[in-house]
C-alpha cells in the first residue's frame, strides 16, 4: 500500500514547473473585476449569516442516533440552515439575479440547494460554478459562513455582467451531514459540461504562529498556517496550474498551496481532500477546485461553539475572494464589453 505522501503531490507557486502561461489581457481583465472585492462587505455577510445561525432553530435531535455518532466532532444537534438559505436567497434577489432552487423531498433530510446564474453570452452550455454550504455547526462562522460570504461577494461583482460561459452560484444544504445536497445536486445534472468549479469550505481563518499549522498525515506542510490550500485532483490539476499561474501574476506568490490527490481522489490515501462538497463534482468526472484554510488542521474553533466572527482574519478572506474571482473572470471569460 502506498503512503500519503508518495500518493499526494504537493505544489508551491515556485515549484510548479507545468504552470501554463496565460494571456496578458485575460490576467488583466481578471485583476480588474477581482480589484472590486470589499473587506467591509465580507465582514458584514459573515456577521448576517452568523446572527442567522445564532438566531434558527436546530434539526431535531431526534432524527440523529447520537449513541453512534461521535458528537465532539460532528455536532449534529446544533446544525442550523433554515435562516441562512433565506438570507442567501434573499442577497441573490436583491442582486437582480433569477433565483432557483433544487430541492429533494426525504423522510427524513430534505434538501434545498439555493442556485442563482448568469447564462453565458457565447457559450450558454459551458458552466462555471461557485459554491459554498450554508449549514453549519453552532455559529458557524468559518465554517462556513466565511465561504458563503466568498460566493455573495462574488455573485455581487458579477451582477449585471456578461461572461462567455454561464456562471452559477449554488448554495449547498446539509454539507456537515454527508455532502448530502451537493451530491444529490450533482446526481441531478447527469452529462453538464462544467469547465470548472471553485467549492469554498473554512476561508476565513489565519494562525502565522510557527505550530499553528498541523499537516495532513502523511503529508508534510507547513507549520504556519498563513496560506490556502486549493486541493484538485487529476480532473482538476489544469485549474489548479492556471490558478496558481494567475495567483503569481496578480502578486500572490506564496499565498497559494496546491494539493493534487490521484485519480479521482477516491483512493483510500486521500479521504481527508474529499471532505467537501467537490466530493460528488469529482466523483461524476467534473472539474473541482476545493479552496479551504484547512479546517480544524489549523482553526481549534472547528465544529465548536467558539467559531465567531472574532476569530476570522478579514484581510485573508478577502485575499481568497479576490483570487476566486479572478479565476472566476479567467474561466468564464468575461467581463466581456
């Protein structure tokens, strides 16, 4: 059997010999539309998604069989997503966008992915998505209303905008219960041509305390956790290059730590890169870049009580929204004229 380490290929913007060189005017015209990202906006959508954590009522614990489940880690009885999906829907609507849903009835999870898109104006049929799940564990401020609120601002830059390919914004329901609404969107969509997706899950949290950063087992890193990770797998790996391609152009070297886990990511060396809601993108064949801080391997405020917004790093977070959008202005080729 092989080790982690032998299975997983780690990438640095210096060592990324395969990096493929991208258009001037592309990188340009993704550094403008990423420009406008806004700190204060951010911090303000962390804030209203956590008041509406704070603020729902939990899933009945009776639907959970807690003598199985290990509650320190998953905390199934203060998962909230009720007030979080209406105050998603709600900041799509008031950004002009059309906005649908996906929903699956079940006994016992129903689910409703929250999805607003801007159809592409050259390539309707090739799709860009972003996305983020907007349950979450107690207050759940990076995890993960730091995502959500990456996606809003995103969504915000690309209102009344024209891109080639269509961009889809997707909130997913009933993450931290097992992929569940994103595995039953992507289950729903047979044969789509996605060009890439960027799945955001805990961006909001930054320790550059030499210690503060654990490494995946197997799997040496860091030990100051100061960077994202972008964890791709093969499918993915051209994204992953362009990405840091981009990152570098637009003064982001050693912002950037790419993970590439073999195959389809499936393998047994690599369950801790499938813990997200690329999970079902990658295992239907489709493109998936997975933007994290790495979760509880960095934040001790993981799944606990004490993941507030005074915990989170608003000048990372907004880093990392600046560089999705710029990949998100690269891929879906717009703003266009």
């Amino acid at each position: 059997m092989r080790t982690l380490s032998a299975a997983l290929l780690l990438l640095t913007v210096s060592s990324c010999a395969s990096r493929p060189s991208v258009e001037d005017a592309a990188v340009s015209r993704a550094g403008d539309f990423s420009a406008g990202v806004e700190k204060v906006r951010l911090g303000t959508d962390v804030e209203a998604l956590v008041e509406a954590h704070d603020s729902d009522t939990p899933l009945d614990c009776a639907l959970f069989d807690t003598s199985v489940i290990d509650t320190t880690r998953r905390p199934v009885c203060h998962v909230t997503r009720e007030k979080a999906r209406q105050l998603v829907r709600e900041r799509f609507e008031a950004l002009g966008y059309t906005v649908s849903t996906h929903e699956t009835e079940d006994e016992r999870f129903p689910t409703i992915n929250v999805i607003a898109e801007l159809p592409g104006a050259e390539h309707p049929d090739e799709v860009v998505v972003v996305g983020a799940h907007y349950d979450a564990y107690y207050s759940g401020a990076d995890d993960n209303s730091s995502g959500v609120a990456a996606m809003l601002e995103m969504a915000r830059l690309a209102a009344g905008k024209r891109f080639a390919r269509t961009v889809r914004f997707v909130g997913f329901d009933l993450e931290e219960l097992g992929l569940v609404g994103s595995t039953r969107y992507v289950q729903a969509r047979p044969g789509e041509e996605i060009v890439a997706s960027i799945i955001f899950d805990c961006v909001g949290y930054r320790d550059a305390r030499p210690g503060a950063q654990q490494g995946l087992p197997g799997l040496p890193m860091p030990n100051t956790g100061d960077f994202l990770a972008a964890v791709a797998n093969a499918q993915s790996r051209p994204r992953l290059e362009e990405l840091y391609a981009i990152s570098s152009r637009l003064g982001y070297d050693g912002f950037l730590l790419g993970l590439v886990a073999p195959k389809d990511g499936s393998g047994p060396a690599s369950g801790n890169l499938m813990r997200s809601d690329h999970a079902p993108f990658w295992m239907a064949g489709h493109s998936a870049l997975f933007l994290t801080d790495t979760a509880n391997f960095r934040n001790p405020n993981y799944h606990r009580d004490t993941d507030v917004p005074s915990t989170l790093d608003l000048d990372f977070l907004t880093d990392v929204t600046r560089l999705s959008a710029a990949g998100l202005s690269f891929w879906a080729e717009g703003p266009l004229p």
